[in-house]
C-alpha cells in the first residue's frame, strides 16, 4: 500500500477537473484513496469533486487539511465546507489559517469576508473586501461580496457603486445583479433596482433570493398579488427559506389577507425563531390588528431587524438597559429612536416614569426636536448629543416603553396635551398669522426617505383645489423641506400663507400650531405635534401601507382622543374622494364658526 500517487495519477484527476468530468473524478479520487489514504491531494480532488455535485464535502476537506496544513487552498476549501454546513466560526479559523499560509491569497480574503458578514461581523467583512480588492482590483467576488456587505450596513451610496463595479465585472453572475439591485431599492430607485431583480432572475431561474428580494420591492411598489407571485417561485426552490414567508406575509398583509400573513409569519418564525425582521414585521401587523399585548414583545426585535437606512441603532450609553425594573431614585434616560413623530408620540410616556419612581428623567433627541422636548411633561432635561449626557443609572429606547409599561388598547396613556409651546415663541408667531378667519395649517409631503412615502404624500399641493372653495378659511402652509418652493409659488387662487420655510425648528412648529384652529395634515411627525398639543388635526391616510398606529378602519385615534380624525384613501393612489370629503366636511366646521 502505497502513501502517495504517482504524477500519472495527479494529472488524470487535474484532467478530469479541467474537463468537469466531477462525478468521475470523485469515482478516482476515491479509488485512489484505497491504496493512498494518506494522499492528501487525493482527499482535496475528492473534496473538491464532492462540493461541485452539490454534496457533503466536510469530510474530504477536513482529510486535505489536515494532511496538507501549508496547502492555502485546501485550507479555504476546508472554510468553504464548514460555511456549507453552518459552522462559522470553524470556517473563520480556516480561512485564517490559508491566510498564515499566503497573506496574498485574494479568494481567502474575498471568502472571510462572506463568513464574517454571515456572523454580522460587517466592519471586518469590508475590511477583508478591500484587502482583496487591493491585492486584485478586479476580482469579481469581492466587489460582488462588498456591495452585499454595505447595502446590509445601510451605505447605500457605496454599495451601489460597488455593485454598478461588480456587474460591469461579471455581468453574468446573478448575485451581482441582486446586490446591486438591493442597494438601488434601498435608495429609493425602485424601476432600476427591479430591472436588476429581473436581470438575476434571467441569468438563474431559481436563484430564490432575487425571488424574494423582487417580491418585497413589489410589495414596496403596490404591487402585491405579483409579489406573492414571486415568494411562491422562491419557496418552490428553498421551501425553508424562512425570509420567503416573511415577504410572503408582507404581501398577504398589504391585501388584507391577515390570517394568511399572520400564518407566514409563524412558519417563518418555526423555520428560524431568531429572525429580526420576521419579529419585526409580524409586531406591525399585531399592532395594526390592535393586538398590543402579543404585538410589543415581538417589536422588541427592531434592533437587530434589516431596515435599510431606518434601522434602530442602540445607543452606547455606560448604563443599563432598562427592561422594566425598579425605577425608584433612578436617572432614566430616554433615546430618540426613528422618526421625529416615533418621539412626539412616546415621550407621553415620561410622566409614567415619574409616577413609578424616577427620580430623574431626560431625553435625548436630534437638535430640531430638542428645543420643544424641554416643554414635555415629565422630562427634566433634553440633550440633543450622547455626548453631553451626565452620569445616569439607566437607558432606554422611546419605542420601548409600551412594552415596558404594559400598554395595551385600553390603557394607552392619552391625557392631552402632553406639550405646550413656548410662550414666547408663540407670541413672536401671532404676528405672521392671519388675523381674520378661521385657520387651517397645511401640511402634503413627508419624508422622502421613508419607504411608503410615494403613498402617503400628496404628489402636489393642488391636489388639495377643492378646500380652497370654503369661505372663510385662511390656510398656512407648515409644509417643511419638499413642498416648501411649491407653497412660495402658490398661484392667486390658491389662498395660502407659506410659513413653512421661515420654521426653524419644531418648537416654531408647535408655536405656529398651537394658534391654528384646525390642521389638515397627511402621515408625518406634524399629525402627531398637533394631536401632543391637544389640537384639532385631520390626517389623510393611504390605503396601501397605512402605519401601524393608525389601526384599521377608525376613524379616531385612540392615541390622540376627542382631537384627531382619520381621512382614509379607499383607493391606492386616489385622493380625489378623501380631498372631496374633507372639503365637505371643512364647509360644515366653517359654518359653525361664521
């Protein structure tokens, strides 16, 4: 018996692999491995023939690394085979060990970086890109790779470009489409993007991730019944693809197929229980249903959930986290987390905290919204930086503290007002408004940068023409950011004052509203400003995507009771009727203050 072949019988399996001859060469290499167990590169073909078939190849691999341990590349084979079979970490030791073998070794560096990114290890995974990249500025698989990394660290800009490089590279390789495709959506280019989805698709029919990534921009898009088109195409390849029955849901929600959804979402969660966004999404529907209780615990998840530029980003305070526990002469500290209106609408909660124990309460938040906090019941100072922020006992997230305090329907802490504006704000803004009629303050846009804005936002203010029939109204523009230039620009007939441009801050914001008789807004922070100052507010809402806070159906809010009425789009994209029945019903509130 015989420790190592002969070259006749390395070059008959380098043959056979060059051919692609695969199942032959597993045949040789194991009829070779009878008489030369010990042949290291007998057990690397096998290894190799193995994985190219689609089968386990642990074994052989785990044999040639053993026997060849200065062999770099039966080490990144061994790395390959664990990643095959889940044991990360044992594949990061291996691909290091190819690396000590050959620090050059680009497809080592490029596989580490897939390794490191399936651990969520993305600072180290882009790090191991660029050594590739440097080492070989046109290796394919790693601009593939880095495009995949940055679109999950939320760069977006740098994935695209990283992903645009990859497919100019390999513009065959479907991966590269669907990186680059996942970065276009994040960015708001959802023709291009789907364009990319479709291009993947083309290149590999069962690439089942472009299936499910399609299907999820399709539900972005209002185009649901073909998104639960694409997941089913997903799960027919992967039928334990646990992110295909939480699009699968997604999309079933957006119809209002609730049991459906609800259905995906547990069969999502039995495939993996640790799925963020799978917590995530199921809490949404939860919370529209109304279903709190069984909703908050699930919402909990958003901190690790993939949510593009609007993930939630716990803070590094050198505090605990505060989960529920005894408040009784402790500093809590608050953080703002998400969207202005998220604040607005759970800094109602600060009083609680008082009543529990606290000794102290502060808030942190962006600086727009750091001026108005220092007027919100219950919260002894506001910081607008977490630098700045004193010693303290304990932290915690603002969107947090209904699970903590037990809310449900019937218990939703709605004591309004819960802000007031500063007096002498509010005085300074008496002078830039109407003296004469009856007040409405306006507000057709939000945030472009949410995902379900092309829904909510008005696509121009003259959409708005048949308010402007009802005698006796003066209307404001509070409009910020997109929209302001269109309320400057306001024809003769269009009786609007455009205030939106000279407001600073939401403490303008608050003064400004605080002396409007009513406010027509749709679904931004200015909704929730309004209802936390105990004012008048109509809210016009979408039919697809309508936000979670809003329920289902209502035509009140529980969170802002007795002062917020609800405008429902009853078609996707048509606000002709909502704007028609708001006019009426504006006439009606005229008639009563002539």
């Amino acid at each position: 018996m015989t420790s190592a072949p002969t070259q006749r019988e390395i070059d008959g399996l380098l043959a056979l692999f060059g051919a692609g001859r695969y199942a032959e060469l597993e045949q040789a290499a194991q009829e070779l491995l009878r008489h030369a167990p010990a042949a290291g590169f007998a057990w690397k073909a096998l290894g190799v023939a193995q994985k190219l078939q689609g089968k386990d190849s642990l074994h052989a691999a785990r044999e040639a690394a053993r026997l060849l341990p200065g062999d770099a590349e039966a080490q990144l084979n061994l790395g390959a085979a664990q990643r095959d079979q889940g044991l990360l970490e044992e594949a990061v030791a291996s691909y290091r060990q190819a690396l000590d073998v050959n620090h050059s070794f680009v497809d080592a560096h490029s596989n580490l970086a897939n390794v490191l990114g399936d651990l969520g290890r993305f600072d180290e995974a882009v790090l191991h890109c660029q050594q590739a990249i440097g080492l070989a500025p046109d290796h394919a698989s790693a601009w593939v790779n880095l495009a995949y990394l940055l679109q999950r660290m939320g760069q977006t800009q740098g994935a695209i470009d990283a992903g645009r490089k990859a497919v100019a590279l390999t513009p065959a390789n479907a991966s590269a489409h669907n990186n680059l495709a996942n970065a276009l959506r994040d960015a708001g280019n959802t023709g291009e993007a789907e364009t990319h989805y479709r291009q993947a698709l083309h290149l590999q029919p069962r690439h089942a991730r472009a299936w499910l990534s399609l299907a999820a921009l399709l539900t972005d898009t209002g185009r649901p019944a073909e998104a639960i088109v694409c997941c089913r195409k997903a799960l027919d390849i992967e039928p334990r693809l646990a992110e295909a029955h939480n699009n699968l849901a997604d999309a079933c929600k957006e119809i209002q197929q609730f049991d459906a959804a609800l259905a995906a979402y547990e069969r999502a969660l039995a495939i993996n229980p640790g799925h963020a966004q799978t917590h995530y999404n199921l809490s949404l529907l939860l919370l529209t249903l109304g279903r709190y209780e069984e909703a908050w615990p699930h919402h909990e998840w958003r901190t690790d959930a993939q949510r593009g530029n609007l993930a939630v980003r716990p803070p590094a305070l050198d505090s605990t986290l505060w989960r529920g526990e005894s408040l009784a002469r402790k500093h809590i500290v608050l953080c703002h987390e998400q969207g202005y209106g998220d604040t607005i609408q759970f800094i109602r909660y600060a009083p609680l905290l008082k009543r529990l124990g606290a000794a102290r309460v502060s808030l942190v938040c962006p600086a727009p919204l750091a001026p108005l906090m220092t007027r919100a019941t219950g919260v002894d100072q506001v910081f607008d930086a977490y630098e700045a922020v004193p010693r303290h006992d304990l932290h915690a997230l603002t969107m947090s503290l209904p699970h903590y305090l037990g809310t449900r329907m019937d218990n939703i802490p709605a004591r309004l007002p819960y802000l007031s504006p500063d007096p002498q704000r509010v005085r300074q803004w008496g002078h830039a408004l109407p003296e004469q009629g009856i007040k409405i303050g306006l507000a057709w846009k939000g945030n472009e940068r949410h995902r379900n804005d092309a829904n909510r936002s008005l696509p121009q203010l003259d959409i708005l023409a048949p308010l402007w029939q009802v005698q006796g109204v003066q209307f404001i523009s509070v409009q910020k950011g997109r929209g302001e230039d269109e309320a400057r620009a306001a024809s003769p007939h269009q009786p609007l004052v455009a205030l939106g441009h000279t407001i600073a801050d939401f403490a303008d914001l608050a003064a400004v509203i605080s002396q409007l008789d009513l406010i027509v807004t749709v679904d931004t922070a200015i909704a929730h400003l309004a209802g936390a100052l105990g004012k008048l507010c109509w809210v016009l809402l979408p039919a697809y995507g309508t936000d979670w806070r809003w329920l289902r159906e209502r035509e009140d809010s529980p969170w802002y009771p007795g002062t917020m009425r609800l405008f429902r789009q009853r078609q996707a994209g048509d606000w002709r009727p909502v704007v028609e029945r708001l006019a009426a019903e504006l006439e009606l509130l005229a008639q009563t203050r002539r």
